[in-house]
C-alpha cells in the first residue's frame, strides 16, 4: 500500500494478535486505525500492466510471477531451508518453520522446472519495462547444495534468461545470487560468467553473540561475512554485495557498529523491520519502538551517507537499478531506510523535492 503523503510502498504484514493497529481496505482505499481511531489513510499499491500478460500458455503473468511492481522479483532455485530441518530455524523466521523436516528436497530437474513458468513471466515484466533486482532465491541450501549444485542451476538459470531479454537489457538489472555461502568462494567468478552480478549472504544479525543464540543453524558468522566480502571484490562495492539484516532483536550499538564494519568493507546493508511472524519461534514478540526505528535508521543512513563514496558508484549519484539506486521507492521492510535516505538527498540537492516515484508501475 501507498500511504497518504508518502509514496513509499510499504508491504501488508501478517495479523498479529497482540498488534493494537488494523488496517482497513476497501477496493482501492486502505486506512490503518488504532482502536477505532484512524491513524492514516492510503492507496493499494498501483498495478503494473504487465501483469495481465500471458506466458506461451496461455497462464497470466500474474499468477506466477514472484515480483513486486517497483523492486524485486524472485526466482526460487532451492526450496526447503538446511536450518529449520536441522531444527535449528532462525528465531525470527516463520518460513522456515513452515518447511518439514521430512519432504524430501526437489530435484535439481524439479527445481529448475518448477522456475522456469518464474523466468519467463519475469522476462515478460522486464521486457515491458521493469527493471529492478532479480532474485536468484536459495536460501540456506544444504552442504551438497552450496557449490557446484548452485552454481549449475545458476547458469540454468541464466541460460533461460537469455534465451528471452538482450544481454544488455538483462545487464542493466540487479541479478543476485541469495544463497548460503559456498565453500569455495571462487564460485563467485564462475557466477559472473552467466551475468549475475551480485551477491545476497544475508547475515541478518550483527552482534556475534545474538547471532549464535538467535541463528543457531547459520553456522560461523565469519563465513557469512567473508563471503560478503569476496562478493564486493568479485562484483563491486555496495549493489555487488547486499545483505538483509533484521533490525530491532539486537541492541542498537552493536547493530549500528556492526554495519558500519560491513559497509566499510563494501558491503550494502538492508536493514530489515523486525515483524512478528506466525510459526517463529520469536511470534509475539513487541517489535522496538517508533522512536527506536527512527534513531537506527537515521544512523544507518549516517553511515550510509559517510561510506558513500567508497562504493563502486557513489551512493548519492547511483542511478543503476536495483537496491543501491538513489531515488527509490522501496517496498519492503527497507522503506523506513530508503525514506530517510532520499530526504538527506532531497537536502544536498541531489534530488528534486516531492515524493520519490514508483519505479515500474507506467511499464506496459
Ligand atoms: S531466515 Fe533462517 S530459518 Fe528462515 S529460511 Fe532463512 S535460514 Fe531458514
């Protein structure tokens, strides 16, 4: 949804049961109240035209696509989660909660069959125009997953991809490999041969001790840190090495200093709204304060704004699409960060004044 005066989209959040807020929508119209008294209105998030395309099949776009309209687009090439099956899920995460530790892991003729109706509704949205950062989605694979296995269903991947965009539409794109570290890093080379260029080790927790007790099937955080870092040499500083971190677990100073010791190595941070999710083991904890979230972002976007510079293009003038952009209306649990981020731009007159623009929603 878009709220009223902010042009950010900001994504539903699953019911929680001890939450004193409720959000409202009827047809286009969303107002979030707060026993009874509302808080703020808004608009549905708009819809791309691309949506009501079809694949060869005839199947609309709409009902495969794992794409927001101005961000993201997701391609699964692992299901499953190495973590929770080992009984070991994150504390935060209802997804991995929702895996059994018993099914029996797709196939890697079953995995890529199952994406390829994903890349050819993605290859239609990009060729009516999105743009964006796609999602090589694998989450935590397996030991006999994270080397050669990924790396095969990498080029795939890729393969299929180029049989339907130009290398230089695809080569404008944010193509990243979200995946559990490999144990050979030089992987990574091999990846940029079949055009990603970027890498998501998503660490999640900074501190070391929260990560052991709030991560417990991650494995060392060193690894994860040192795969970022092979990442940034490898594709670049900043959008060649993203990160999700949940914010609002860990105390703020060892967060903060945390990401200012990742992105002084290059590596972007995104810094995640810590939600409630059904099935975690964390479910119904109260997320931090407002006031909380508003001092961390601001802080965030100080280190941001200090590194800047250092990145392969300086943040303040990087117009390249995907999460390092400038000007970007973010969905996600990003957009506190992003809205932040574009009002300090707004300030040095990097950017016009008036609300940031939804990216991808005109393309027809
Ligand atoms: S966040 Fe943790 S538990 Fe959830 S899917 Fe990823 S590795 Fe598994």
């Amino acid at each position: 949804m878009v709220l009223d005066g902010c042009d950010m989209v900001v994504p539903g959040l699953p019911s929680n049961p001890l939450s004193s807020l409720e959000a409202v929508i009827e047809g286009n119209n969303v107002t979030i109240s707060e026993k009874g008294e509302a808080l703020v209105t808004g608009k549905q998030e708009l819809r791309a035209p691309w949506r009501d395309k079809l694949l060869a099949d005839g199947t609309p776009v709409d009902n495969v696509i794992m794409c927001t309209e101005d961000v993201q687009s997701n391609v699964i090439i692992s299901r499953g989660c190495f973590a929770a099956a080992a009984g070991k899920a994150c504390r935060y995460c209802g997804l991995g909660a929702g895996f059994e530790s018993n099914t029996p892991l797709a196939s890697f003729s079953e995995t890529l069959k199952a994406a390829e109706p994903v890349i050819e509704a993605a290859a239609i949205a990009i060729n009516s125009g999105w743009r964006g950062f796609l999602n090589l989605a694998g989450g935590a694979t397996p030991p006999a997953r994270r080397d050669q296995w990924t790396t095969d269903m990498a080029e795939a991947v890729m393969t299929r991809f180029h049989a339907f965009v130009d290398a230089d539409i695809l080569s404008e794109l944010q193509i990243a490999l979200q995946v559990y570290p490999p144990d050979d890093l030089g992987e990574l080379d091999k990846w940029k041969r079949f055009g990603i260029n970027s890498a998501e080790f998503d660490s999640q927790i900074m501190d070391p001790a929260y990560f052991k007790a709030i991560c417990p099937g991650r494995g060392e955080q060193r690894m994860w840190q040192e795969a970022q870092e092979a990442a940034a040499e490898v594709f670049g500083r900043g959008r060649g090495s993203v990160a999700n971190v949940v914010t609002g677990i860990e105390p703020m100073a060892g967060l903060l200093e945390g990401i200012e010791e990742r992105t002084a190595k290059g590596v972007y941070i995104l810094p995640l709204v810590f939600m409630s999710w059904p099935g975690a083991a964390m479910e119904g904890m109260r997320p931090a304060s407002v006031e909380w979230y508003v001092e961390a972002f601001e802080k965030v976007a100080d280190i941001h704004l200090k590194y800047a510079d250092t990145m392969d293009v300086d943040l303040t003038e990087d117009d390249r699409w995907g999460y390092t952009r400038r000007s970007q209306s973010n969905t996600f649990s990003v957009a506190p960060l992003k809205n932040e981020w574009i009002r300090r731009l707004q300030e040095m007159g990097k950017l016009p004044p008036g609300l940031p623009y939804q990216y991808g929603v005109e393309a027809v």
